[in-house]
C-alpha cells in the first residue's frame, strides 16, 4: 500500500519535530511583532496619541487572562495539534481581515482593538498548549533546553522587529507588504504543526477522575494548585515579584525615570530597552545550549534574587547611562531562567492530562496583579514619590545620598524599592518550607509509587469488564 507524503513513518518527531515546529513558530512570531510595531505607528499616526496603543494592550493581555482557564480545559480534553493551532489560525484570519481593511482604505483603530482581543485569546491556548505538548514530545531530560527555546520566541522579535517594521520593511514595502509577509509566515507556522508528529496525551486515572462539568474542570487547575502547598508557595512568589517588577519596568514609571534624568532623551531609553531584549535572548540561548538546570527550584529563586538585587535595584541607583546598562542586562538575562526553570517545575511534577488546566490557572495565579502594577506605580510615582524627593521631607532626607534629589530621582526610588521587595520575595522562597523542600514533598509525575499504578491496573480492569473483553493483566507490568 502507497504511503502519504506525511504518513506517521515520514513525520518528523520528537526533538526534530519540536525544531520544525519551533522554527515555524518563529517566523511568524518575529513577523506577527513586525506588524504590531507597524500597526502601533499606524495608530499613532492616525489618532495622534499614545491611548490606542495602550488600549490595545489592555485588551490583549486582558482577554489572555480571561481565557486562559478556559483554553487549560480544550489543551486537556482535545488534542494538542488542535490546541496549538488555535493561535496560528485565528491570527491568520484576523491579519486577512486587517490586509483587507487597510486595502480598502476602511481600516480603523477600533478594528485593532477588536483584533487585539481575538489574538490574545488564541494566545490563551498557545502558550499552555506547546508547555503542555513539550512533555509528550521529548524526554525529560530536555525540558530546559525545549523550554529555553520557546522563550526565544518571546525575545528574539523583540529585538529585531523595531528595525526591520520602521527601518527596512515599512519604507520598502509599507503596511500592505508587511502584513502580507505576516499572512506567509502563519501559513508556513500552520503547516509545521500538521506535518509533525506530536504524540497523544497519556491518560492517568487521576486525569480521568478530573473530568467532569465544565464548572469542575474550570476550577481543577486552581484547586489541583491550592491542595499542593508546594506549587501555591512557588506560584504567590511569582504573583509578588511579577506584581514589584511589573511596577519598576512599566512605561509608567521606567520610561519617565531614564527620560526625566536624560533630559527628554529618547535615543537613550531607547538603547537601553534594546540591550534588555539582547540580554533576555542571550540568557534564552545560554539556557537553550545548557539544558541542565538539576534542580529547577534553585533556577527560579536565584533568578528572582538575581534579577531584582543585582538588576531592579541597581537601575534605581543608577543616575547614568552605564549602571542602567548593566542592571538593565543582568534583569532581561534572568528573566529566561526564572520562567523556565518554572515551568520545567510543572513538567515534571504534573501528569500530562491535566497540565493545560495546571497552566491555565499558573498563569492567572502569577500574572494576576500585572494589570494593576502600572497603575498603581503611576500613582506612586506621579503623585508621591516624584514630588516628595525634590522638596525636603522625609524621603528626600533619607534616600537622597542613594538616588539624588532632582528629576527622576522619584521614580529611581520607587524601582529601588521595587528591587528590594522582590529580593525579599525570591529569598521567602528559602524560607518557606513547602517551597524549599518542593522536590522531596512533590514526586515526579512519571515517579508512580506503587500504590498508585495498582490503582491503575484496578482502572484497566474495570474498564475491561464494562466493555465486554477479556485481558490479562501480567503481574508488574
């Protein structure tokens, strides 16, 4: 018998499949960042103001969060492949609307916001879906270098698409081209996934005994989270220290302290936020060519203790160039090794049937104050801190040697303690128990205690019975 051209024997599997997906994956990610900087300045330039660039954001990661629950249930219940390419297909469809609209000369800023809305929803099932395919797809020994990699994806556009969207493509090729070049990328994403091999989840007795109403399944990812002190101790570090660097690294409060120390100087903030996308991608290719992080534990304490100490805190100090080049490159290389030390943690400890409901609620868990952190530091800067160290108080009197006293000088302090309150954070780690003893308290979930593969082989048996055949079951299989 003829096989197909994809037949299960020619599709590429395992790391190879991982690689053909991944490089798929980053040619339209670097070209969806393409055209999101190109359509930022659209809107800029069609509005005239920086509100609708905020209000797409909101949107996008707003409608991540809401979904993300949600898209843990599909990721567990249907296939990964299917999961995987919500993203890729919703996007695809949305760019040809968008190519269409602008075309026509139609194209208006609240169609971006609906855009926004749709693509963070398909980012929902994105990112959980390929955390959760990655411990079906390569031994376990690679996590950290698979997980290394998928950052990249996060990093590397960041970098490059700047340039190539205001430099290179917009003057070449203008909006049509770029988002044409967007459409080609996400077809050659999609075909990646349909060629490649990716494995069927494997069920446990635990992954069956979860399903159930959508109410129950909603709340398993909280409630599997909350029974494992472990897990809840790791992932309120992660919402305490995203919630102090969310307020030190937003445009709120890091953009105006480099701009009012500089003089309104925007080439420098500029420089300086592409250093921290060139560290984050070297700390993503350092952890991609390593791969051996023993006890990932360790991967995300120091990282938190590293990154707010040596990074956050010291671009407070800092009052030049130089220091915020430093703290801002030692903050963007750790941030890599935190994430993914996090989630190889999961990986390893939770059964691949029930990660995309684990990953869902993760992410709501650690990302829940991220919304708030530039509000809140906005406040804190503007009305507070800004105004309190050019006058003499308390503030000023104290923190003055530190951080100065001029323009600036507020919001230096406010990242300052920033940094200190997230050191704190990472050293808890060590502190607390459950968390410093997270490897011996939570077994991995490929480490099945005898008690429960006999409960499996029970569940086989039964299942058996109730449909009508016969089977042996050999002792200690």
């Amino acid at each position: 018998m003829t096989r197909s051209l994809f037949s299960y024997r020619r599709r590429p599997r395992g790391m190879t499949g991982f690689l053909f997906i991944w490089f798929g994956q980053m040619l339209s990610t670097t070209a969806t960042s393409i055209t999101t900087f190109a359509l930022y300045l659209w809107v800029i330039d069609k509005t005239s103001g920086g509100w609708s660039v905020g209000v797409m954001e909101f949107f996008f990661f707003s409608a991540t969060l809401l979904v993300a629950p949600i898209a843990g249930i599909m990721v567990d219940r249907y296939s990964r492949r299917a999961t995987m390419l919500v993203y890729d297909v919703a996007s695809l469809a949305i760019t040809l609307v968008i190519l269409a609209l602008y075309f026509f000369e139609a194209l208006e800023a609240w169609h971006l916001y609906i855009a926004t809305i749709v693509q963070g929803i398909g980012y929902a099932f994105q990112w959980p879906a390929y955390r959760a395919a990655i411990s079906t797809m390569i031994p376990k020994a690679r996590y950290v270098r698979a997980n290394g990699m998928m950052y990249l994806l996060d990093d590397v556009p960041d970098v490059f698409s700047p340039i190539l969207a205001g430099v290179v493509l917009g003057p070449l090729v203008g909006l049509t081209g770029i988002l044409i070049i967007n459409v080609f990328a996400f077809v050659i994403s999609i075909t990646a996934l349909l060629i490649t091999d990716i494995p069927p989840t494997p069920h446990t007795v635990e992954g069956e005994n979860s399903h159930g109403a959508f109410w129950k399944e909603l709340a398993f990812g909280f409630q599997y989270i909350l029974k494992r002190p472990s897990l809840l101790g790791l992932q309120l570090i992660h919402l305490a220290g995203n919630f102090f660097s969310g307020i030190a690294l937003s445009a709120a409060v890091f953009y105006p302290m480099i701009l009012l120390r500089t003089g309104n100087n925007t080439e420098v903030l500029g420089f300086i936020s592409s250093v921290g996308s060139l560290a984050a991608v070297i700390g993503g290719i350092v952890l991609t060519l390593w791969g051996g992080i023993k006890r990932p534990l360790h991967g995300v304490l120091w990282g938190w203790i590293i990154s707010s100490f040596l990074g956050l805190a010291l671009l407070g100090l800092g009052q030049g160039l130089l220091i915020w080049l430093v703290a801002v490159a030692i903050e963007a290389a750790c941030d890599p090794l935190t994430k993914v030390s996090d989630d190889t943690i999961l990986q390893r400890k939770v059964s691949p049937d029930l990660q995309g409901r684990v990953f869902g609620a993760q992410s709501v868990i650690a990302q829940f104050l991220i919304p708030f952190a530039p509000l809140v530091g906005g406040y804190l800067g503007d009305r507070i801190f800004e105004p309190a160290m050019q006058t003499q108080s308390a503030l000023s009197n104290f923190f003055g040697p530190l951080v100065g006293t001029g323009p600036g000088s507020g919001m230096g302090l406010l990242i300052f303690l920033c940094g200190i309150g997230a050191t704190l954070v990472g050293l808890s780690g060590y502190v607390l128990r459950p968390v410093r003893q997270l490897d011996d308290l939570l077994p991995d979930h490929d480490a099945v205690p005898a008690k429960s593969a006999s409960v499996q082989k029970q569940h086989d048996a039964d299942k058996t019975v109730k449909d009508g055949k016969k089977k042996v079951l050999t002792p200690g299989v």
